[in-house]
C-alpha cells in the first residue's frame, strides 16, 4: 500500500468507525433527555481523524481477527474516551477552549454543566461498549474482561487522567524532557497503546506478539505528539482548526525544548522503534508499517 | 437482631468498608501525583453511611456468598461511584455547595479543575475494582462481567447521570410525582439497587432471587430519597452537614409536594413493598429486612 492507497484505507476505516460510534451514541441517546444526548452527540461526532479506532480495528484484522464488524464496535469505545478527555480538556477550568477541529466545543454550544454531565456519561458508555462488543470477537467472554480492564486502566488515573493532570501543572512551567516524554506517554500515549492492545487482545494472539504492539504503540504515541507540536508551530490555528494553540497556553512543547530540527528527528527515532517492534513477531502487519510513518508525515 | 444490634452491625461493615477503601485508594494514590491523589482521597474516605456497600455486602452473604473479604472489595467500587457523583453534584456549575458531611467539599479544598479530574479518575478505578474483586467470588471471571456490567449501568446515562440531569432541570419548577419518582429512581436509585444485584450476582444466585433483590433496592431507594427530604424539612442543617439544602436549592421534595405527613406515609409503603419482595424468594434475609426499615427511621 501506498500513500494514496492509505488516504484510501483511512477514509474507508473513517466510516465504518463512525457507522459504530453513531450507534453507539444512538444508544446512549434512548436512555436520556434531549439536552445531554445532544451534547455527547456533538462531542462524539464532531469530525477527527479516529486514530485510535482505526488503529484498534487495523491491529485486531492484522492479527488475524475475522469479525470485522463487531471490531469496530470494540473500536468505538476508544473514540468514546478520547472525546471525554476532549470535553474536559476544553472547559473552562481547563484550557477553556472556544474551537476543537475548527467547530465550537461543546460546552461553548451547551454550557458547563451539560458538558460535564455529557462526558462523565461516556467513560462508563464506553466500558460498557468494549465489553459487549468484545465477546463476540475470538478473545471470547473471558478475554473481553481483559480488553476492558486496558481501556479502564488507560483511561484512568495511571493513564490519561494523571497525564491531563501533569499538563496542567506544566503550564507557564518549562518541562525537563523526561517529564515532558512523562506527559505525553500517560497523556495521549495511553490511550494510543491501548489502541493496538485491544485489538490484540481481541484477536487472541500471544503475548509476546501483544507486548510488541504495545511497544509500537508507546513509541507511535509519541511520534504522533511531537509532530502535533511541530504541526503547531509551522501551521497557522486556522487550518488546525484548534484555538487556543498549546503555545498560546504556555505550555512545553517538544518544538520549544529541542528545536523544530530536533523535534523532527526525534518523532523519525520514534517511528524506527516502532517498526523494529514490528518486526520482532511473526504476524504480517504491513497497514500498522504504513500508518507509523503516515503519523510523522501527516499535515494535521 | 433488634435495633441496637443493628447500629453495632453497621459500625462494623462500616470498618470493612473503610479498610477496602482505602486500600484501592491507596492504589489508585500509587499512581497519580500527591495533589490529585490528596483530592480523591478527600472525596472518599470524608465519612459518610457508606450505605450502598453495606447494602452490597449484605446482599452477598444473605445470598449465601462464603468469601466476605472480596465482598468488601466489591463494596467498595460502589462508594467509589458514589463519592464521584457527590464530588460533581458539589461543583460550582451545579449546586455550588461548601459543605458535604459537615466538612468543606472537595473543590472547596482542592479547587474545580483538580476535582473534575479526580472525580472522573474515579469511574474507571471503580469499574477495574469490581471487576477485579467479583472475579474471586463466587461468580467467577465470567459473572464478575455481569456484576461490572451493573455498575456501569447504574453510574451511567440510564442512571445517575441521567437522574442528576432530571435534577438540574427541575431547579426552581414543580415536578409533578411522576416526574420526581422518575428523577429519583434515576438519580439515587440506580445505584442503591445495583448495590444489591451486584452483592446477588457475585453470590451466584438464581435470576429469581436476584430480581427480587432489584425490586427490594427500587422500594429502598425511592424510601431513603423521601426519608432525605423529611429529614431536610424537619432538622436543623447543622445535624445534617449539608449546605446548602434542597430547600434553598429551590428543587422539588417529596415534602413540598406531598405534605410531611403523606411524604412518610409513601416512604413506609415502600418499605412494605421492599419486605414484600424479599418474601417472596426462598432465601433468608434478616438483616436485609431490618435496614429497610432502618433507611425511613435513621435521624440523620
């Protein structure tokens, strides 16, 4: 595959991701008053790139998992997290952000209170999800309970929460590198990694192939957060569609601690070790390749 | 057991529960850094009836459940879900309260930003904590997803959220008694009964049994929120710890719409019902049926 077969690829996974989550939400929806559920749909649906999913469903059929369908019902719940964080990282006591993807967040649409409701809504939206979507993948019943058990450890005080948590403490602070790589492998690493061990997971794979997409994942997650930080500093707000900017924020950046050169070679080291991960087990995973480099050479 | 016998037992459980507590704070602590980790240990072990894990524990034995320590791991999660609800119904852009318990609510300590992070770290916590207790009782690895299943029910749209919304909305208008059992059997009620299908499920009871426990945990529930607003309406602030009360808050009580009198009539009828469904199966539940009518005759 090449870089126009991955657009292709990306477009295609897009939908099918978006077919889940609209389900999903749907769900979510029935059991709640209009107000809410407009909000978790506006935070849900909104756009992004769904790389989490779309690594989660790419490792589960690279792995040999054949329920394609029930995959993306099992990716949904990654995306589910991730625009928790999102809702939270926006709101006024955060980052009180007016734009996400060039639209307005959800609370400047719905307000506070709603907003937080509507988050705090998903996390248990999405266990619940991993685990009924799960055991009908080869992992089977048993197996769900430990694909679930990374989305909860990822998505709690280990992983994202206590990474949101350093980066508000680093504000207006400068980072020494190493705590710099610590916010960002709980922070978006996380969740990244739990990406591709859920599939895994799902798939019912060995351990030692789980550990090594693991690996990739801890080293893709911060190739992807550098280049966010380089992509920062050489675009302008408007095509990133994000306001306010991380520099506006104050906060460290790799481009503010390395340099724009440096920051560059870093997030290709990165990527070198996530391919060398790859290539230590015996699956075949030529989309997972592609998608490592596509993550540093991405243009949003 | 008689009434004093009662206060003993609850004193006790109330240990136990404090115990695992503190123990899965103290993991939850082990990652997360000291601020965060102080907010979340405020928000739970700040005293408390510690009602629902009571009610989970009990449920467990009475059911015939043998391994008592993993029950209170169990219980636990349950508070946990709990103290992440009072934590977001304390905040500013809900009810702005300064006192819970007679002591100064978590961002009134810890301020707003620390405390949403702490409160929604503590909805994946409680889900890897029941999941990994309810796997060594008697349900096994494949009930413990039953019993989580429950839980993330209960905490999520269908339930507390959905019930802390009603609530919201019905600030400063009159719900009518459909709309403000509605609210409560959301709000509180979902999880009080998921406390006892919970403490069922892990047991390895029969569906039979188990939803009678539901429809006894329906009966309490709505029982304590009305025996909460009597109490509201008949003792001073000051005993109850709370500021500032429903009343001020101008919400819809059951006293407000029923009268003093009718509101503890409706709250003994329930009762009735709640002891109806514990005869009705064929286990022996003595303790059960004396907290039941504890929950409409406790003073505070």
């Amino acid at each position: 595959m090449d870089y126009i077969g991955l657009k292709e690829y990306l477009r295609a996974e897009r939908l099918c991701v978006d077919k889940a989550l609209d389900q999903a939400v749907t769900l979510i929806e029935s059991e709640l008053e209009p107000d809410i559920a407009s909000a978790i749909r506006h935070g849900v649906m909104s756009g992004g790139k769904r790389l989490r999913p779309i690594l989660c469903s790419t490792a589960y059929r690279e792995c040999g998992g054949q329920a394609e369908n029930n995959a993306y019902d099992l990716a949904a719940s990654l995306e589910m997290i991730h625009a928790y964080s999102l809702m939270h990282d926006d709101l006024p006591c955060m980052d009180d952000a007016e734009l996400r993807r060039g639209q307005p967040t959800t609370h400047s649409v719905f307000g506070e209170d709603v907003t937080m409701r509507a988050a705090a809504a998903l996390i248990p939206a999405a266990a619940r999800q991993a685990l009924s979507s799960a055991r009908n993948l080869e992992c089977g019943a048993l197996g769900a309970t430990e694909v679930v058990q990374e989305l909860l450890e990822a998505a709690g005080a280990g992983g994202m929460v206590g990474g949101q948590w350093l980066d508000l403490l680093g504000e207006g602070q400068t980072l020494n590198p190493k705590e710099l790589d610590e916010l960002h492998r709980k922070k978006t690493g996380a969740l990244l990694t739990a990406s591709l061990v859920m599939g895994a997971l799902s798939a019912a794979v060995d351990k030692e192939t789980v550990s090594a997409l693991a690996s990739y994942g801890r080293s893709v997650g911060l190739a992807f957060q550098i280049t966010d930080d380089v992509l920062d500093a050489t675009q302008s707000a408007d095509l990133l569609g994000k306001n306010p900017s991380d520099v506006d924020l104050d906060k460290s950046t790799y481009v503010g601690l390395h340099g724009l050169d440096q920051a560059k070679e870093h997030a290709r080291e990165r990527i070198v070790e996530a391919l060398s991960a790859l290539e230590s087990i015996p699956i075949d995973a030529p989309i997972l390749s592609i998608l490592a480099r596509y993550v540093v050479e991405r243009e949003r």
